[in-house]
C-alpha cells in the first residue's frame, strides 16, 4: 500500500465537471493498492496518516497532527503510484490491484482511517476519471509505503 500526503490549504475532487467532494485544510491522500497488501497494511498506515505531524504549532513548528489541527481528509484511489517505468516509456500497472481487490481494501482503508479520525473522510469515485484541484500548503508532500516501514 502506498499514498502520496499533501498538506493543503484546500482541495477538491470533479467527475465530469461536477465537483463531489471538498476539504479545507488538512490532507489530500492518494493511495494505491498492490495484491499484497493487507489489514495490518491498512491499520499501519491509517495511524501513521492520523498522527504525522505536519502541521504548524503556536511558534510555527511542524508538531500538530491533522487531528490536533482539525483539518479534514479527502481520500483519493490511484492505481498510478505503482506505475513501473523500468522498460520503455509506457508505464506498466501491473503492480496495482484490480476492483475486485482493491475496491474492498479502499473501503475498509475508509473504515479504519474514520474510526481513528473520528470525522467524515471525503472521497473521490473508485475507477472514475477524475480532476483533483488542491493547493498545496508548505509545500509539504509526504510519500509512505508499506513495504518500508523501516
């Protein structure tokens, strides 16, 4: 499992020109699924989104969590973050999961990061061609993944 964090200032998703979710400031969260991932990749990684420390304090130092700054989530499927580009110019997706796996996994990846959140997490649409608009606050982009938790 892997996202890419941005800390934003706002964010929004759109299908077909119509906007379906948007967030303040708090994280845009990107995250793709591989066939190996599992419950305790889910549980792993939905704490470490909960507390990273990222936002400013009182004397301007990154040392708040999103929930101690009470920002919002807006959750984004991307099968393109285990893009392979090791052969040629067309990349290869062969690491990312197919729905039958995956959409299951992002559901419960959406579970698990309310529970610990304890608001609503904003969604995009699974499989859906979508624009994301956002500025990003900082910038600060943060990538985590799985298998390197290390």
């Amino acid at each position: 499992m892997r996202v890419v964090i941005q800390r934003v200032k706002n964010a929004s998703v759109s299908v077909e020109g119509k906007q379906i979710s948007s967030i303040g400031s708090g994280f845009l969260v990107l995250l793709g699924i591989e066939d190996s991932d599992t419950d305790e990749d889910i549980n792993w990684l939905t704490q470490k989104i909960v507390n990273l420390r990222v936002f400013n304090d009182e004397n301007g130092v990154m040392n708040k969590s999103i929930i101690e700054s009470d920002g919002e989530i807006l959750l984004v499927s991307q099968f393109t973050l285990f893009a392979s580009t090791k052969k040629g110019n067309r990349p290869s997706y062969i690491r990312a999961s197919k729905p039958d796996f995956a959409i299951p996994m992002y559901e419960n990846f959406c579970v698990k990061l309310f529970s610990l959140f304890g608001k609503e997490i904003k969604t995009g649409i699974f499989g859906a061609d979508m624009q994301i608009s956002l500025v990003n606050d900082g910038p600060v982009t943060i990538m985590i993944d799985t298998k390197n938790k290390e």
